[in-house]
C-alpha cells in the first residue's frame, strides 16, 4: 500500500488519548512538523509503512522539545574561568536571592523614596561604585562595547581619536575597536606601528581634530619580541597637557590582587585609578565577576555630558542588571570576595582542586581515571597567554568519544595529551554527584 495514504489525518491523530491536556496550537505545529518530516523519509524510501505508534511518540517528542527553553545550565570543567560562549560570570546563588526581589516587586527604580517624585535610574549603582572606586562618577551601560561606542560618540563624533596600531583590537563576535570608531562618528587616528608606539608618537598626531587619547586593553593576545606600548599614565599627561581627554578601554578588569601572578600580568582597576584617568571603561562580567554590563568610571563632568547623550537610552541596562550589579558592587566593599564566584575560581587553591579530583575520581567508576597537574587560563578576553595551575582528572578511553558523551550530558570538559580530562578549577562541589552520574551511564 502506499505510505503516503497511510499517513493518518491530523485532527483524527490528534484527538488520540496520548495527546489528552496538550496545549492544541503547539501539538498542532509539533504534529505538523513530525508529519512532514515523516513524508520526507517516505520520499527518501526510508519509510514504507506508517507506524502510528511510532508517529504519535515523535510528536510528543517534538511537542515537550518546544516546551524546553533552550538555554540551559551546564557544568564547565573547561578549566577557562571567564568563558565567553558559556555564559562568562557566575551569580552566586545567594547573591541573586537578594537581587530577585527587586525583580519580584515593584521597587524604586525611578523613584526617590525620600523626595517621594522621580528618580534617576543610574543613581543606584553610581552610588556604590564611587564609594567602592573612590572616582568622582560612574555610568553603568549594557556591556563595554556601548561603553565604548558612548563615549567615542559623545567626545569624538566627526574628530579624532588617537589609538596606538599594536592595540586595534578585534574581541571575538565581532567587536573591532575601528569599526566601532567609524560606528561612532570619531574618526580613528593611528599612531605608532604593530609592534612599537613612542610616547612622542601621541605628541606628534596631536592637532587640531584631535578630541581624544585612547587606550585599549590588548585583551586576547600579547606582541613578543621587539615590542614597545606607552603606558597609561604617560598618555595621560600628553592629553592634560594639551587640554585634551583621555580613556583607558580597559576590557576586562579586576579589583583585589590575584595569585598566580595574574596581578603582576595586568594592573588592577586600583592601579589605574592610581593614574587620575579622565575615563575608563570595563566589562561587568568578564575578571569583575558580575552580569553582563559596562561600567564606566570618571570625572563627573564627563559623565553628565555621556548622561546627556539620547543614545544611552539604546543602552539602558534593566533593573535585574542593575540588582545584580549593586550586590556584587557590596560584596567587594565588604571584602567578600567569596560572593563573586570568577573570583572564588581563580583564587582557589590548588589543594581544594586536588582534593576534590580526587574525590570526583572516588565516585567515577566504571570509568577509569588519573588525577593530573595541569594547566589553563583564565579565557574570556583576559590576560592572553597566562598560564595558572589546575588540577585535572584524565579519563581512560576514547577522548572523542567521550567528550561527545559527556557534551551530550551537558558536561563540557576539554581534551589534552590525547586524554579527555574533566578541570576542577571550574567545576563546583554541588556538581560533582552530576558528572558521577553521567560517568555511570556512559562507562556503565
Ligand atoms: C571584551 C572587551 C570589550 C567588549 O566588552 P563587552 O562587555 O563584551 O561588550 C571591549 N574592549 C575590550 C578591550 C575588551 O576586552
């Protein structure tokens, strides 16, 4: 008999018991969908008789699929703290806690509870910033790449900015800091060449156009050899002297001192305050810890004219960020440093790794496994090419294929020396019994 007439109708198929309580417009579309691709296997001759069964539990397949969001957690055993494509920074679950009533509830988002009449949004964070950074202001926008664009756009719009060739840097999806100055309206001065800038070279572009002295955190690669970049302090006064503004783009940064010598790679945002920048600008969720936002420190002139600009309004951050922002902002005024988990990460010594390696180990089989010194980074634009020791458990057997078997568990782990190996500087203690888990079905 044909397959094709044996398809069955779908308002008959779909009064069938196994559909009973289903939303009817998504069973609708999943049953759709099952029967299309269900006339695309009898036209390949993959199918030449229709099970009813068989397309009944494809379409209740495809049903709870569409009932699934899509983003879903994972467990990071990467070893890459700061992972741009798995989400960057972790909240601490508590942290959170407090922020989500804000979110909950109506709250005083725009509204000055004393005064009894409107507020400002960005008053609430600003607050808390400049008493943790001792600056004069601070503006709180979606992410640095508006950051970026803000600030070019208020100062430098149809003049000049000056930026050193080694540091025009493309951070990966596609933020590409010329791109985004032609974006903006500034118009991009290069000075110095890919591998040297001179301090003279600022001096030299310095004219009648020029609105602006920019730095830009060479956030993921370094240039080795015979190489020469001026730093920020000198740039600086270039721009005092000749009465102009300088910004320090520092990507990713950080506040307490780091082990590893990761503090010594890179200054702290302390220390580039130390310098009295004009503006500086950096990532809310990349060494920071916090969510996705950027954050934008200075003088309080500046910031009333970036204020004024009717594009911050494109990148206005939502009261969730700004919760989220102001809590983590606290957790580093009171010295919790274990409330920022990036931080708690990074920080975390070597023993605690091993131990719970071992401990992972313990709980793993059938799968065979070695507890390893390793080595990885900290990832996400930070700190190009900086080693910090890990601890690593080694599985025996077919790296491939067990990267693919644990990617299907959602545990993303990483292969070296031919080993799949699962690194405790990113996995957590509450995921440990995850991983067993998933051990157990793949090995057993
Ligand atoms: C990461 C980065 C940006 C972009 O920051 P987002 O918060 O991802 O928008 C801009 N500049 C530098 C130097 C960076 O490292």
């Amino acid at each position: 008999m044909n397959p094709y007439r044996q398809i069955p109708q779908i308002d008959k198929l779909l009064q069938d018991e196994a559909f009973a309580g289903c939303n009817t417009v998504l069973l609708t579309q999943a049953a759709r969908e099952a029967i299309e691709a269900l006339r695309s296997a009898i036209g390949r001759g993959e199918v030449t008789s229709v099970d009813r069964e068989a397309l009944i539990r494809e379409i209740l397949e495809r049903y709870h699929a569409f009932l699934t969001p899509s983003l879903q957690p994972l467990v990071n055993a990467t070893g890459i703290t700061v992972h741009t494509n798995l989400g960057r920074s972790l909240i601490d679950p508590e942290l959170f806690e407090e922020a989500k009533s804000v979110a909950c509830n109506y709250c005083n988002l725009e509204y000055d509870l004393e005064a009894g009449r409107r507020g400002d949004r960005y008053h609430h964070t600003a607050e808390a910033l400049r008493q943790l950074f001792g600056c004069e202001d601070a503006l709180v926008v979606n992410n640095n790449a508006a950051a970026v664009y803000l600030i070019l756009n208020t100062f430098a719009a149809g003049r000049e900015a000056v930026v050193s060739r080694g540091e025009l840097v493309e951070i990966g999806g596609s933020f590409r800091i010329p791109e985004v100055m032609k974006a903006s309206g500034a118009i991009l001065r290069e000075v110095g060449t890919t591998n040297k800038t001179h301090c003279r070279d600022y001096e030299e572009a310095v004219g009648e156009e020029t609105a602006l002295l920019m730095k830009v955190h060479k956030s993921n690669y370094r240039i080795e050899g015979f190489s020469e970049e001026v730093p920020f302090a000198d740039i600086r006064a270039v721009a005092r002297t000749r009465g102009l503004l300088d910004y320090y783009d520092l990507g990713s940064a950080y506040l307490p001192d780091l082990p590893w010598g990761l503090s010594d790679y890179e200054p702290s945002i302390f220390r580039v305050l130390a310098d009295d920048p004009s503006l500086i600008s950096f990532s809310g969720d990349k060494l920071f810890g916090s969510v996705q936002a950027g954050i934008i420190l200075g003088k309080k002139e500046l910031i009333a004219r970036l204020k004024k600009n009717q594009i911050l309004r494109m990148f206005r951050v939502d009261k969730l960020t700004l919760a989220l922002l102001e809590r983590t902002v606290l957790a580093y005024r009171k010295g919790e440093y274990d409330k920022i988990p990036t931080l708690r990460m990074l920080r975390e010594p070597i023993e605690n790794l091993r131990e719970r390696a071992e401990r992972l180990n313990g709980m793993l089989p059938p799968i065979e496994a070695e507890v390893r010194e390793s080595e990885t980074y900290v990832g996400g634009g930070t700190m190009p090419g900086k080693k910090i020791p890990t601890v690593v458990l080694a599985l025996e057997g077919d790296a491939v294929e067990l990267e693919r078997q644990f990617r299907a568990r959602r545990i993303i782990g990483r292969i070296e020396r031919d080993s799949f190996v699962l690194d405790m500087r990113t996995v957590r203690e509450e995921e440990l019994s995850l991983i067993a888990e998933a051990g157990k079905e793949i090995g057993g």
